[in-house]
C-alpha cells in the first residue's frame, strides 16, 4: 500500500497520540477520563494542520512485548471513539511489538497504517529478547484480508533496544523493504533524539520505499531531517513542557498535552518551505 495514497501529500506529517495509562496499570484513571483527554489532543492535532495520526499505549510501562486482553480491549474502544470524529488517516501502535494487536485493531477502525517496531531486526530490550518475524506480519494482515487496506511502517534499529546482531542501518532498510514493509522508520537512541543524518543519507540510498523519521524532529531540525526523509512522526516537540520526566524513555510524563499552537507553528514552517505539501 502507497504511503502517498493514504495521505495524499508528499511527506506527511504524522502526530503520535499517547495514551495515559491503560487498564491493569496502578496509574489507570478510567477509560472515560482518557478518552476525555485523547479528544481533546486528537483536536489539537487535527486544528494544527497533522497529516495522520497514530494512537499509541506510550505510558503503559513496564510494557509488554505482546499485550494482554485488558489492553486489547482498552485500545480497541478508545481507538474506536476516536474513529467516529478523526478527520485525517489513523494508525495504531501497540507496544511493545503486538502487530497481531496492532493490526487487528486497525482493521476493526478503519485505520489505514500500523507500526512495528521489530520488523527484521532481532533487538533487546528493557523488557526482553525479541526475535523478528517478517513473514508472520505479512501472513496475519492477509488472514485479516488487509493487505490492501493497512500500510505497514517497519522500524529499523529501532529506538530503546540493542542489536542482537549489529549490521548496516542499511542492510536493514534494504530487508525491510525486500519484505514488504511500505515504509521504514529511522529513529535516535532514545524518545526526542533525532537520528543521524548519515543514516538518513544512507537509508535513502538503499531503498525505494519511503523513510519516515520516528524520534526526534523539532522545529529547529524539521527542515533538515525532511531534506534526506519523506515525512515524520511527531509527539514530544509538539507537547506541553510543564510535564517533563526524568525518565528518558519519555521525557514528557502523560499528563502533558499537546499544544496547537507548537503543531500549527511546525506545519507553518513546513509548509512554508514546501517540503511536507504539495
């Protein structure tokens, strides 16, 4: 499926919608206080000018590689809710690396993308060994008859995890794409670290499948980083900043929100200098 076909723009701009807490976490408030908020960070996305939109359990920590039914249940209602008003493409991300959970939600809403964290990379974690699984991926999305309804967005070497076996950030580009994943991602070190422009230049070489950036753009690097890329997923840059964490998986805590005003200012810009728009 054809990234441009989704969002109809040469490089989109994709906002990541956090999740607070889910069900069977000690910090869980209640799916009606969460869907309150998520409302409220889905409009400031969308009024800000956003491209997409991916829902994501970011604060259900410790995660689990694959999630249990409460957390199933939880996204698949929350995620259904903001269906009924979304206004632009939704993707799901189901962490740690529940593309089963992923997949089968997107098909349930309607979404148009998933991403997989672990696609042809064996990484560790904080929260074990995962071993990658391509053909797993592709063979559930045909059992769900969505091979032509749901992009797949593979990360590469991706953030939070070590290389169980280190190779070329583009060896990987290249096998994800050989695969069938119809974008990769590339991403910093940790949550809010850009990635290296080297690896930018390199993937872009090695494959024909679009490169989004997964971590790290901000107004400051946002032209650069889309100069060797074709679009972005964004979050912490467009976040209030009277929330911050020490922790460095996150660096926001899940009380922070999204402002509008941060999203209007990078989509202006962009746009500005004709690199995310037709």
């Amino acid at each position: 499926m054809e990234i441009k076909s989704i969002f109809k723009i040469d490089k989109p701009i994709i906002g990541a919608l956090h999740f607070m807490p889910l069900l069977g976490y000690p910090k869980f408030v209640g799916l009606d206080k969460i869907i309150d908020i998520s409302i409220k960070d889905l409009h400031a996305f969308q009024e800000g000018g956003i491209n997409g939109i991916i829902l994501e359990n970011n604060y259900d920590i410790p995660h689990n590689i694959n999630v249990g039914p409460e957390i199933i249940a939880s996204m698949t209602y929350l995620c259904s809710e903001l269906a009924k008003i979304a206004t632009v493409p939704l993707g799901v991300n189901v962490l740690w690396n529940d593309f089963k959970a992923s997949l089968a939600i997107a098909k349930t809403i309607n979404a148009k993308f998933i991403r997989v964290p672990v696609f042809v990379d064996d990484v560790e974690t904080d929260f074990g060994k995962i071993y990658c699984n391509p053909n797993e991926v592709l063979d559930y999305r045909s059992k769900l008859s969505a091979n032509e309804d749901i992009a797949i967005l593979a990360d590469i070497q991706v953030k939070h995890s070590k290389m169980l076996k280190s190779r070329p950030i583009e060896e990987s580009a290249r096998l994800a794409q050989d695969f069938g994943a119809d974008a990769v991602i590339i991403t910093g070190k940790w949550t809010g670290n850009a990635p290296l422009i080297s690896d930018l230049k390199k993937v872009k070489s090695a494959v024909k499948i679009p490169v989004l950036i997964g971590s790290g753009m901000t107004i400051k690097n946002a032209l650069e980083l889309l100069t060797y890329s074709d679009g972005a997923i964004v979050s912490t840059s467009v976040k209030n900043d009277d929330s911050e964490t020490s922790d460095e998986r996150n660096v926001r805590s899940f009380n922070s929100r999204i402002n509008i005003n941060k999203v209007k200012y990078l989509l202006d810009e962009i746009k500005k200098n004709k690199l995310a728009f037709i």
